[in-house]
C-alpha cells in the first residue's frame, strides 16, 4: 500500500522538488522568502550573542526578545516584528539564549 501510494504520488512530488530547486539560481536566490527568513534569524542571534556574550538573553527567550535586537540589516523579520519567530538553526537559539556560560 505505501509503494502503492510512492508511486502514485511520485510525478507530483517531483514537480514541485524540480519547481523548488529551480529558485536556486543566483538571482533569484535572493527572493527566495524561506532562505531570507533563515539568515535573519542567523542574523538576529549573531547580534544578541554580540550584546550578550556571557549569559544571552535567558533560555526560552528567542521567540518572545527578538523583535528588540533586529536591525535595519534584516529584512523579513523588520516588517513583522509582532510574531513569534524561531530560528530555524538551533544552536543559533541556543548560542543566544544562553552565551558561552551554558
């Protein structure tokens, strides 16, 4: 039954795994909404660790305290600021909300 629906489903997902990496070009990489949110998360975390290097800003806290430390580099998450954002890289996450004591 799973090979059954392997094969069935099989034209469609490649289609849109053709279609997805299509978008790798290098122009058009850089509209690529997914890739833009990961490196302002990477972004975002690079700057708290820089502000907080010690101890960061508490664990569990990247969700809820990011909106504080994005800048004008970051283009997602400055528009959208009410959210609740997690990095998609967690030692990203962890790295900021605990620094280098943890």
């Amino acid at each position: 039954m799973i090979i059954f629906a392997a094969l069935v489903s099989a034209p469609y997902v490649g289609y849109n795994v053709s279609k997805r990496l299509s978008t790798l070009h290098a122009g058009k990489l850089k509209k690529d909404r997914s890739l833009i949110a990961r490196m302002d998360g990477i972004k975002v975390g690079k700057r708290i660790f820089r502000q907080k290097p010690l101890f960061g800003i508490g664990l569990g806290a990247f969700p809820t305290r990011w909106s504080k430390y994005v800048g004008f580099d970051t283009y997602a998450h400055h528009f959208d600021r009410i959210a609740k954002m997690y990095p998609d890289l967690t030692y990203n996450q962890l790295i900021s909300e605990t620094g280098l004591v943890a």
